[in-house]
C-alpha cells in the first residue's frame, strides 16, 4: 500500500492518477476526503482508500500509516514545513513505513540562499537519520506555476519579475508525477536523491515571446528590482510576505547560479520530459 500525503496537489494529484492507470493500491490522504473521491472517479475506487489527515494531529496519521509500506510526501511550503514533514517522518517510521518518496527542492546554495531551501535541507536531514529507505526529489521550477501570470497577461499583456534574462530550470509537474510513480514501484532506481529539470532552460522574455506568438499579440515581460518585486507580490498579489520573500529568493539565486537542463528524466523514464512549448499550448486559453 502507498500512501499519497498531498494527494489533491499539482504533484500528488498527477501521481494519484498514475497509479490508478497502473492499477495500484493507493491510500490517498486530503483533508476534504469528499473533495478528493470527485477527483478520482468511478475509475480509481476499486484500488484507491481515501482517508482524512490532519498533518498536525499524530493520531490520525498514525491511523493513515497503519498496514502502508511506502510514503509520498508533498507538501506546500509553509513556516510550519520543518516541523510538520519531520513529525510526520518520525510517525511513519514508528508506523511500519518503510520507504519514503520526498519532494524536496533544488540543494541550498551558500552564494544566493533560499530559505525554503533550507527548510528542505532540514528535513532531507531527519530522513537520513531515520533509518527509513529514502528518495529525495528535487524539482527545479513548476511550468504549472507560469499560470500564476495568467491575471496581469490577459488584462495588461504583461508579467512582472526579476530574474533579468537569466535562463531558468522548468519542468511539468507531471513528469515529477511519473518519477515519484518509477521509483515507488520500482526498487532498483529507490534510495538515491534526483534533481529534474525539463529537458530546456528558458528565460522570462524567451517565454514572453512564445506566449506572444501562441497569443497572436505581444506579451511583454517587466523586470523588476527584487525589492520593488516583493513589495508589488505582497501589495498587489495578496501573497503573505515569507511567500513573497521565497519568490524573490528563487528569482535571485536564479541570476547569480547558472542553470542548465539535465537528463535524469530521461534516464528514469525511457523518454524525454515534456517540453514547455506543449504546456504552453495546452494552456494558452487561460492566457487569453
């Protein structure tokens, strides 16, 4: 039995599905149960438990845990995340758990620091020391999270930022989907720690060209000064300033370390990741 910690998130949602193709037995965990059997459907209830959790409570998931062999564990970032993830990684050694599937985040870079980075590192720490069979992902950026720009393209024809034109790591959270699915049912890739990426870097006026043509009408991207940045995040985008913060923090570390694409999704998988010019065009109609 696996459990799906985050099972109506962008990741957890796409791996729940994964594993109901496979026919898989998966307990999948949400805090609206009623919510999450509308989105399995007639076709995932002959394989798939649906079960209340409160992240914060230990007995419901021990509860959870209970006859489980393997864990996935996403969760959204939160101030609460080291103390949340490392309970629940503690529970579920105690619970009989045996291998836990963590996403986690790009490694911490003593140069440009993310604090949500370190937040991870914590964490990626009390797994090692558990004594659980482990496998960290390490996902560069979600091409889902682009939708995030959707408001100010469709009403002002532009998007806000600082990364300058620096290319950037993207990836669909999708295929982190597929590799969390390889890894829980396959032992022999299990145990190691996988940074993914797409299998391209783009920059923020790269994607602004793309959008421009899928659109048929310019799209522009503004760059900002971080700190004009985060103050227009936490004024206008309603975000609570440690979320804003990490944004900025991404953006910065983004401009100051290079980045480039690699193959562990490939290599993993037997294929290439999807591309961002397919994302872009099976969502422009949220652009428009």
């Amino acid at each position: 039995m696996i459990v799906i910690m985050g099972a109506t998130g962008t990741i957890g949602s796409a791996l729940l599905e994964r594993l109901v193709d496979l026919g898989i037995p998966v307990r999948a965990l949400s805090r609206e149960p009623e919510k999450l059997r509308d989105q399995i459907g007639e076709k995932g209830r002959s394989t798939t438990e649906v079960a209340r959790v409160d992240a914060s409570d230990p007995e419901s998931l021990r509860r959870v845990f209970t006859g489980a062999s393997q864990l996935f564990l996403a969760m959204s970032n939160s101030p609460r995340q080291i103390e949340l993830e490392t309970s629940i990684i503690q529970i579920a050694a105690e619970s009989g758990i045996k291998h836990i599937v963590k996403i986690s985040s790009p490694a911490f870079e003593q140069s440009s620091p993310v604090a949500v980075a370190g937040w991870h590192q914590e964490i990626e720490k009390t797994l090692r020391e558990s004594g659980l069979t482990h496998t960290v992902l390490r996902p560069y950026a979600f091409m889902q999270n682009l939708m995030n720009f959707a408001p100010t393209i469709t009403t002002q024809n532009v998007f806000f930022g600082s990364m300058g034109d620096s290319p950037c790591n993207f990836i669909d959270c999708r295929d982190i989907a597929d590799v969390a699915a390889k890894v829980l049912t396959n032992h022999e890739v299990s145990g190691h720690i996988y940074t993914l990426t797409g299998s391209e870097t783009f920059s923020y006026p790269q994607i602004a060209s793309r959008l421009s043509a899928l659109l048929n009408r310019p799209i522009s991207y503004i760059n900002m000064e971080p700190q004009v940045l985060l103050g227009n995040l936490v004024e206008h985008g309603n975000m609570p300033p440690w979320l804003a913060n990490h944004v900025v923090e991404i953006q910065t570390m983004s401009r100051m370390v290079p980045e480039s694409p690699n193959d562990t999704v490939k290599r993993l998988l037997g294929r290439e990741p999807r591309t961002l010019d397919a994302f872009l065009h099976e969502c422009v109609e949220n652009f428009r």
